[in-house]
C-alpha cells in the first residue's frame, strides 16, 4: 500500500499517539482518504483493501507532536462483518459516505451504531462527506449532513481524497479535539485509553512488536 512507514524511526518521535479506524460503505474513498492523508497521492482506480491497511503521519497541534495511525477497514465492509478487534482501542473514528450516493448517507447511523457499541465510550467521531469535487453529481447538501452530524453530537466535514481538500484538516479537527479533552481532564491518558499515550523511548520498542503482531493477527 502506502509507501509511508509506519515503523519508520522519525514517525517514532511523539509526544501522543492516536488511533483512526475509518468505516462506511465500500466505495466512499476510504482507503482514498487515508493515502491523501499519509501520501499525498490519489489514486483513481484504487483497489479494493484486502486484509487490514494501515498508514501513519505525525502532525503537530499547539507544539505537540501527534502521531496519527490509522486503520483502514479491508473490505469486510461488504460483508458487514467487520470485528470488534478492529474498533478495540481506537481513540478516532472517520465515518464516511459519498455525498453523490444516498444510500451511502443513509447508512451512516448504521455505521455510527457500530462505533458506539464496538468502540470506547470516549471515542471522538467525525462524520465525513467525501467527492466534494463531484459537486454537478451532488445528492446529499451540506446541510443534510451537518444536520445529522450535529444530532449526534460529532465533528462534521465535507473533503475530497482527489483534490485533497480539507483531508488534512479533518485529521486536525478531530486531533485537536482529542488532545483538548486529554489536557482538560489533566487525567493520564494512558488509564483512561489505552491507545492514547505519552512517547516513552522504552515503549517504543514494544509498540512496534504489538502492532506488527495485530497486523498478522486481524
Ligand atoms: P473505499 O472502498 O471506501 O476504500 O473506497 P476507495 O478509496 O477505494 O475509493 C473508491 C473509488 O472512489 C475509487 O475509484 C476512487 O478513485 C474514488 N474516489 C475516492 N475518493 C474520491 C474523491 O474524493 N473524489 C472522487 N472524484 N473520487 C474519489
Ligand atoms: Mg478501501
């Protein structure tokens, strides 16, 4: 996938780590999304994850160093049969739908339920509305979906994984959000997430052999 590594020493040098599972139909340019995010790229014929991808890029917010990785589903979505190991630990969800395809909106309380019943409670969700440059081929307004984005309650923005727009931002936006709520609670993100923690040069070691072990195990 990516040519990002995720392993790779520099990506290794954080002040806090968060976890990203992006989920939604097949076809809304998950998978798009996540390379815009780590690469840079857009690929049009993109094809579809097979087994679970995963992609890293450290951003930084109020002079923190946040490394971001992120989960993306690997077809299961078709299926609907995506695991609980899969949301397990996540400190981010992206929930995307197509703003050209209806039902792809229509599925996104769907997809919201399953973060709620798979996922930790403090999970920060953003709703996000993808192929915002195929504006003429528009079905869902941006209203429609700032609507339901704030009846329940989470982060909402339009991107396109093609021009790159607001891809980054989406990340930010609910980055920021994450680190907010750990530096107001001034509780130690380790209790009360596993998955956000504070760079410790020991644990780094360690992570890396869990992560390649999840990799081999999902
Ligand atoms: P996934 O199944 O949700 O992972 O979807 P993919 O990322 O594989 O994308 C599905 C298709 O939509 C591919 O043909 C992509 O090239 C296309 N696609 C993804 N994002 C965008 C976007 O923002 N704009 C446009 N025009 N096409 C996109
Ligand atoms: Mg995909």
């Amino acid at each position: 996938m990516s040519s990002s590594n995720p392993f790779d020493e520099d990506q290794n040098k954080y002040d806090y780590m968060f976890r990203y599972i992006i989920v939604g139909d097949s076809n809304v340019g998950k998978s798009c999304l996540l390379l815009q995010f780590t690469d840079n790229k857009f690929r049009q014929n993109h094809e579809a994850t097979i087994g679970v991808e995963f992609g890293g890029k450290t951003i930084e917010i109020n002079n923190k160093k946040i490394k971001i990785q992120i989960w993306d589903t690997a077809g299961q979505e078709i299926y609907q049969a995506i695991t609980r190991g899969y949301y397990k630990g996540a400190t981010g969800a992206f929930v995307v739908y197509d703003i050209t395809r209806k039902e792809t909106f229509e599925h996104v309380e769907k997809w919201l339920e399953d973060v709620r019943t798979n996922a930790s409670k403090d999970i920060q969700v953003i709703l996000i509305g993808n192929k915002k440059d195929l504006e003429s081929e528009r079905i869902i307004s941006f209203d429609e979906g700032n609507a339901l984005a704030e009846k329940h309650n989470i982060l909402f923005l339009e991107t396109s994984a093609k021009t790159s727009f607001n891809v980054k931002e989406a990340f930010v936006k609910s980055a920021e959000k994450i680190l907010e709520s750990i530096l107001k609670t001034g509780i130690d993100p380790n209790k009360i997430n596993q998955n956000v923690k504070i760079s410790n040069k020991d644990d780094d070691e360690e992570d890396e052999i869990r992560e390649k072990k999840k990799l081999c195990c999902l």
